[in-house]
C-alpha cells in the first residue's frame, strides 16, 4: 500500500515492449488524423475502417443479435459504431465512449467571395474557440461540400496534396504594426479580417471587368466543379491547417497536429472498440458540433443517441429505461496539459500532466462548476477499479486553475439521459491552436483506458 500519492510518468514506467507498442499505436493515430481534419473526413475515416473490421451499417428496425458488428452514419459528419455482446444488455447496460471529430476552423460565409486590390479572397466565419491571430500567415486547405442544383454533391480538398496549393490570411508587416501591437490579443487580428487570398490571376481579354481575377477564379473552380457563385450558399466549407501530423522532439516522444482535440480520443475509442474481445455490448460515437455547444441534428444534445440505444434494448425485447440507467459512459475529450511557460493558468496539485497517463476529469464547467456534470464519487471509483486492474496509468486533474475560465464538453449530455459519465482524455498543449501537442504515451494510455472500458 502506497500511503502518498505520486502521479506516475508513462514513459518511465514502460519497459523496451511497451514503449514499442506506445509508438507503433502513434504510427496509426498519425494516419488516422491525416485523412480526418473535419467531422466529415473523420466519420468517413472511421466507416472505412469499420467496414474492414467487419461492420455492417445499422438499421434502426433491425433485429440485433450476439455477435453483430454495425455503424451508423448520421448525415455524413456523425458516426456510431455498435458492436452487440453476450451479456444480458437490460442487467449489464451499455458501455459507450463519445468523442468529437469537429474541432476549431474557419468557416465560409454563405456569400464568401470577393476581390480587392488584385486578389480574390474567400470570408471566413470562424467555428469554435480560436485565437484569431493564430491563423494569419499559415497554410491552409480547403476542406467540405458543395450541393449544386438538383442534389448533386461536390467534394472539395484543396491544400493537403503536396502539389496541391494552399491558402492563406495575411497579417501585418512588424514596421506598420505599432498601433495594432498595442491592441489587446483577442483585438489584433478581427474576425472580419480573416479572409484568405485564394487567387490573383486576372481573366485575360476583360480588362473592362473590375473583379476579373474574382471572375477568372470562378471560371477555374466551374471547370474544375461544375460550381458558380451562389453555390457558396448551399456549401459546408472549411479551412482548416494544411499539412500532417509530424513528430515533436529528437526523441518524437510527441506530435504536433491539427485537431488533436479530440481525435486524439476518437481514434483510441475506436481502435478499442476493433480490438476488445468483450462480451458486453460497446458503442463508440464520433460526435459532431462538440465545438460549438452539442446542439443540432449531428451534435450529442440531438435525440439520435437514444434512438440508438433504444434499437439495440428493442432487439432483445428489453425495456430502453432499463438499459440506459445500467448503461456507463466515458466521455472521452481532452484537457488542458499543466504548461511551464503559462504555469500561472494551472493549480499544479490539480492539472494533468503530459506523458502521466489517461486524464480523467470528474468534473468541467467553469466558475463554481458551473454547466459541469459532476462524476459521483461511485462511478469515480468504479473508473478507478477497472483501470488499475487492467495496468492503466491514469491521472486526474482540473481544467487550469479556479476561475481562469473553463470549458465543458459532451459529458452532461450523456448524464443527463441517466448514463453514469464521466471525462476521460488525453492532456494538451495549445489546445485549440492550428497545431497541438500531446503526448504518444498519452494516446495509448487512453487505448488501454477504453479498453479497460469495453471489457
Ligand atoms: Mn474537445
Ligand atoms: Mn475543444
């Protein structure tokens, strides 16, 4: 018996095997986040890959019985993966990981396009929680859909290709910046200035046209898309950071990526749930709208993870009331990781801790914990059980100190349907920056964790 408490580091802990398995697991979440920078590209991600691992798509008037493995894509940009166990569902419930696949970007605007000066730019109107200064003088690709008249769908990714070309916001010169530099940070850089420069090349034989280039990069995308201009309105386009992952440090004991929250629990969810060979019944859910409140048709606040439940207790005649209040939930996002350079935003007894492991949060919110769904001190000790009986190093800790701000996350959602939940992620650096740091250890500790889960 360990009378202290001492947080434990997972690369120290690990032996030559285990730190192999931490940095081949890397390997696949590094591929996994490269084809998955938005909602879309990341259900679409994990349909592909459930489909290899013997997934079937779900109905929701089928009979499910032991044995079947089943997804479902809710609008494109949502998926649920259900494989069903042995257990009497009604008397062990469910066990159900949700993570997000939206993180931060720079919308269009429905009327996106415009020129001055020479170039063409497309508006932006940022989605999530970013500081906008951020996102000047960095690459950037294009990623969404486009509906034409008559319901046909394009398919837009424009940035991530080598030879692709990206696209990009300006900022100001250093020599013209002094009335700019004395602005507070969260003023420097205006929503509105967020346009990216998306062509230059005047249309040739129209020099009476005083938006050629504008007409000329229409002309381009018409040919390339069969799209005009008004098209725009009836689109889901996005510029998120252009490039891959890639390894942080001469060690590459970390990686630096785009949307790390929270693919970097997606990704652990979903592999957990392909390799456990549990006999309960596991859901995995990549949500959507995470970023922006939960709300809508794709978002955990919509009605549609109950439906799934519901199908699968009515497939074995058990009431649903019955199997949601058995049912247990990890709601797996991330946290702030303790940073030395802004240590004044932490309590360091009460923050997480890069390469320590799993961080479980019992509770979010901010101020007095408020719009947090607080883990009772029971399902704390159930999440405590299982994983230290399974080897997984785990840490808690708060999101910065009291009173800093704060942030939520889909947890209440799940609650409030009578689930047991409670936060499980993996620590960040420069959460919600184009590019994040976290931790190789921390990605797998986070598998072992949802595997611990499922079992
Ligand atoms: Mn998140
Ligand atoms: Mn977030």
């Amino acid at each position: 018996m360990e009378l202290k408490y001492t947080r434990k580091n997972v690369y120290k802990e690990a032996d030559g095997k285990e730190l192999e398995k931490i940095y081949k697991f890397a390997e696949g979440y590094k591929t996994f986040l490269d084809s998955s920078k938005t909602e879309r590209d990341a259900s679409e991600t994990a349909r592909k890959l459930a489909e290899a691992n013997g997934f079937k798509p779900f109905s929701f008037s089928e009979k499910l019985k032991a044995g079947d493995k089943r997804y479902f894509v809710n609008r494109g940009k949502n998926i649920f993966l259900v494989k069903v166990g042995k257990k009497d569902v009604a008397k062990d419930g469910i066990r159900i990981m949700v993570a997000h696949v939206d993180s931060p970007r720079l919308d269009l605007k429905p009327n996106p396009v415009f020129e001055d000066a020479g170039l063409c730019y497309l508006k932006t109107h940022y989605y999530g929680g970013i500081k906008k200064y951020q996102w000047t003088s960095i690459p950037l690709a294009l990623h969404g859909v486009v509906m034409l008249r008559g319901g046909k769908k394009k398919e837009i990714c424009v940035g991530e290709d080598e030879n692709d070309p990206i696209f990009y916001i300006t900022d100001l010169l250093p020599h013209l910046s002094q009335e700019q530099s004395q602005k507070p940070l969260a003023k420097a850089i205006e929503g509105e200035s967020l346009n990216a420069v998306i062509g230059g090349l005047p249309s040739v034989g129209e020099e009476k046209d005083e938006e050629s280039v504008k007409t000329a990069v229409l002309n381009l995308l018409n040919k390339k898309y069969g799209i005009t201009e008004v098209d725009f309105q009836c689109s889901e386009l996005c510029f998120v950071p252009a490039g891959k992952a890639r390894d942080v440090g001469f060690d590459g004991a970390l990686i630096s990526a785009y949307g790390h929250d929270d693919k970097v629990c997606a990704y652990p969810e979903m592999q957990a749930i392909f390799d456990s060979d549990s006999d309960r019944t596991v859901v995995a859910v990549f949500a959507d709208k995470e970023e922006v409140g939960s709300n809508g048709t794709t978002g955990m606040q919509s009605k549609v993870i109950s439906d799934v439940i519901e199908t699968i207790a009515n497939s074995f005649g058990a009431n649903p009331i019955e199997v949601r209040y058995n049912s247990k939930c990890i709601s797996a996002d991330v946290t702030a990781g303790y940073d030395p350079a802004y240590s004044s935003a932490f309590e360091k007894r009460n923050t997480t801790f890069i390469s320590c492991g799993a961080a479980v949060s019992k509770y979010t919110g901010a101020r007095g914990k408020s719009n947090s769904s607080d883990a009772s001190a029971e399902y704390m000790g159930f999440i405590r059980d299982i994983f230290e009986d399974n080897g997984v190093i785990w840490q808690t800790g708060e999101l910065g100190a009291i009173d800093m701000g704060g942030g939520g996350t889909v947890a209440m959602y799940i609650a409030n349907l009578g689930i047991d939940t409670v936060d499980v992620g993996v620590p960040v650096l420069s959460m919600h920056a184009p590019y994040e740091l976290i931790s190789k250890a921390d990605v797998y500790s986070l598998y072992k964790a949802c595997l611990a889960f499922c079992k």
